[in-house]
C-alpha cells in the first residue's frame, strides 16, 4: 500500500480486516515493524479517537509518532497555485509539505470540508496538495469528503460481531440511516461507509435519509436507498447511524424531523440489529440514551477497534516502505 486516502487504495478488504483482528488479538506482534521509523500527525480540525488511536498503532509497531495541531499551532496555510500572499494566510503548502516529506516517513493528515463550495471540497484540494508537495505516503485521517479509517473500523466490527453471533451463512442486512442534528454536518462518514460498503459486497446495503438528503452517486452504487425509515430497518442485522447536510443544496440543513432519531421502538422489526456511531453522538436527537447504553450497542468496541484500523494500514504501507 502507497497510500491510505479511500478504499480504492485497498487490494484486499478481507484480507486487511483480518489484519486488524489480528492485531486485536497480539498488538505487539510486529512491534519492530516500524522501528526507526517517524510519523507525523497534522491535524487542521479536532480529533480525539482518530488521533489517540493512530499515536498508539504506531507505537505498537515500533513508530515514533509526533502530532501537530496545525489549526492551533502553525501557520496558516494557502493552496491556491499562484496565490498573492497578502491576506491572512502565511505559509504555502509548496514550502511546508516538502519540509515534512524530509522530517517524517509517513504523513497522516485531518482535514474537514468548509461546507460553502462543494466543487472545492468534493475536489479534495488540501490532502492532494500534500501528497503532491510531501512526496513520502499520506494517510487521510478524514478529509473533506471521506473517512476512511473510519470505515475500515466499520468493517472490523461488523465482521468481528458476524463472527459472534454466528452470522455466517447470508448477507447481513445493514443500514445507514441519517439522523438529526443540531447545526450541518459533513457527509465525509456517510460517504466514505457507503463507498466501502459497496465495494465489500458482501452485505444486503440500504441507505435511508429524508428526501433531499441524498449523497454522491459516486458513493453510493448498488445500495439500495429509501426515505422509508421503517420499511428500512425491517430485519437490519446493524444499523449506522449519522448525520449528515445535504449534498444537494450543499451544506444545508434541509430537514429536522426529530422523528428520524434511532430509539428501539423503531428497532423492533429488525433482526435483534446490531447499532453503530462513530462518534462523538449527539445523545437523544441523533440515538436515544436507551439505544446507546443497550446491550446492542456496538458503539464502544467500533471506537476501540480503531487502533487496529490504523494499525493495519500502518503495517501494510511500512511493509511498502521497507521493500525499497
């Protein structure tokens, strides 16, 4: 692996979820894997899970992990090619990428959309800049239009609980529903789910939002989408749940319909399903307090199974690097 900025970088999903797992079962298995080996973390937005998780797969092979807060603690950057400097931003991607393409052997970059300019955000200037300027491998730690991290740990536990629950012989049902929020969300989660999901295949995948709420068909060939929540929900084996603004009048909130928000009465007609978020969750407007402390709640060990994520993807770009 090159690089790790959506699932087209992946040659073996299954083969990268067991990976994981593996991991899970001996973290330090490979803890030489990375030794002498330095990786930088450069966060634009906030983070606790990503960043906590990635410090510590890299240790666990060996890595020595260094993280910047470059929202708080560094300049401010530009993208634009040809850009006049004279407004607020101090340092272009140009002179600062290749610095830390010479300071670091991987590259993990955070990144979130501005939710104004979907052409730009869609266009994922910012993570392609430095990937373009760093010339070492960049790990998307979510960016303005995927997470996928995320998604591999999405994966991780769908597959663990399968195995759990002796769900072996069908294609588990499982459903992305949209949820309420307070104020727009990115549809990075929701897209970046979807486009794993359906390049997995090996689950019957339905997306249920309001009407105006559909995502980019570019994440979203072969689910089955409905604005039918309940019809949705019949027999899931696991719901996910999330926000999201909407694409199509981008940014917006179009829809607040408290009644979308997952509670288990709405939960009765499926197969006894499995509930996930990535979190941070909005309590009782995106899942009631009753959903996420219940014994269905798959929330907790999805969040603790993305140290395996990460290590993982680590693994598989170190074992690229020390090929050369």
């Amino acid at each position: 692996m090159k690089q790790f900025i959506s699932v087209k970088d992946v040659n073996d999903i299954n083969t990268l979820v067991k990976r994981a797992l593996a991991y899970k079962a001996d973290p330090l298995i490979d803890k030489t894997l990375g030794a002498n080996k330095r990786i930088g973390l450069l966060f634009l937005n906030p983070s606790l899970r990503t960043r906590l998780s990635t410090q510590l797969a890299a240790q666990n092979l060996g890595m020595e992990p260094i993280v910047f807060n470059v929202d708080k603690e560094g300049w401010a950057l530009e993208f634009t090619e040809g850009a006049i400097m004279n407004g607020t931003t101090v340092e272009h991607i140009k002179d600062a990428a290749p610095i830390l393409g010479n300071y670091f052997d991987v590259l993990c970059i955070r990144t979130f959309p501005s939710l104004q300019n979907r052409e730009d955000d869609y266009a994922e200037k910012i993570i392609h800049q430095f990937i373009k300027h760093a010339a070492i491998p960049v790990i998307s730690l979510e960016s303005a239009t995927l997470h996928p991290l995320q998604s591999l740990t999405d994966l991780i536990t769908i597959n663990e609980s399968l195995t759990e629950s002796k769900i072996l012989n069908k294609k588990p049902k499982v459903v992305l529903t949209w949820a309420p929020h307070i104020k727009p969300i990115p549809q990075c989660v929701a897209n970046s789910f979807s486009e794993w999901m359906t390049t997995w295949g090996e689950a019957d995948f339905v997306i249920t939002h309001p009407e105006g709420y559909e995502l980019s068909e570019d994440y979203t060939k072969g689910a089955t989408i409905t604005n039918n929540q309940e019809a949705a929900l019949k027999d899931a084996d696991f719901v996910y749940v999330k926000n999201w603004s909407s694409f199509k009048e981008y940014g917006k909130v179009t829809c607040t319909d408290e009644n979308w928000m997952l509670t288990n009465a709405k939960l009765a007609n499926s197969n006894n399903a499995k509930v996930m978020h990535c979190l941070p969750v909005r309590r009782n407007v995106e899942l009631s307090d009753e959903v996420l402390d219940g014994a269905n709640s798959l929330v907790t060990k999805e969040a603790s199974n993305r140290v395996w994520a990460a290590q993982a993807v680590l693994a598989e770009i170190l074992e690229t690097l020390n090929k050369k």
